[in-house]
C-alpha cells in the first residue's frame, strides 16, 4: 500500500528568500519619492525599520538611502523586508525621514 502525499505549498514568502542566486522576480532597484532601495542580501542580522521583525543572515532585503540627505543617509541605511519596502516609502513619503 502507498499512501498519497498531499501536496503542499512550500514556497517561502518574499521576505524570507534565502536562495544564493538574486531573485528575478524583484527589482534591484526601486526609485520612489526621492528614495533609493538596493536590493541586498544580508550578511548579518538586521531589524527591519518597518516591521521590527529580524532580517535573517542570507534573506534578500532592501537597503533605503533618502536622495540628497546627505552622507548620513548612505552610512546608515535603512534596513527593510522585501514585502515591506513600499509601506514604508509611502509612509515617509512627505518626510527626510
């Protein structure tokens, strides 16, 4: 006798893609309200600045600069989950940050 195996959906959701090749699907880089977002992959742990929730060693995350703050912005980048990256330009959208 063989038992059937259900299947199931095993597929991660975007903020927790560990794969070691970039993903196709996402874009590298998203300009938006004078924000720049690189996409990365973490070599260290980092905290989300939207959700508060850890962006784990080899996850795909992006790296937000503010366009024209200064050297402050690119030596303390803003740290985001792929799946929060638009709130969180939005809802600075009319401020530096």
């Amino acid at each position: 006798m063989s038992k059937k195996m259900k299947h199931r959906d095993t597929t991660p959701p975007l903020c927790h893609i560990s794969n070691r090749s970039m993903p196709t699907e996402l874009p590298k880089e998203i300009r938006l309200h004078g924000r720049i977002a690189t996409l990365r992959r973490a070599h260290k742990s980092h905290r989300c600045d939207e959700c508060n929730l850890l962006i784990e060693s080899g996850q795909y995350y992006y790296e937000l600069v503010w366009g024209g703050a200064g050297l402050g912005s690119l030596k303390f980048p803003d740290h985001v989950h792929v799946d929060c990256v638009h709130t969180y330009i939005h809802k600075y959208r009319n401020t530096g940050g």
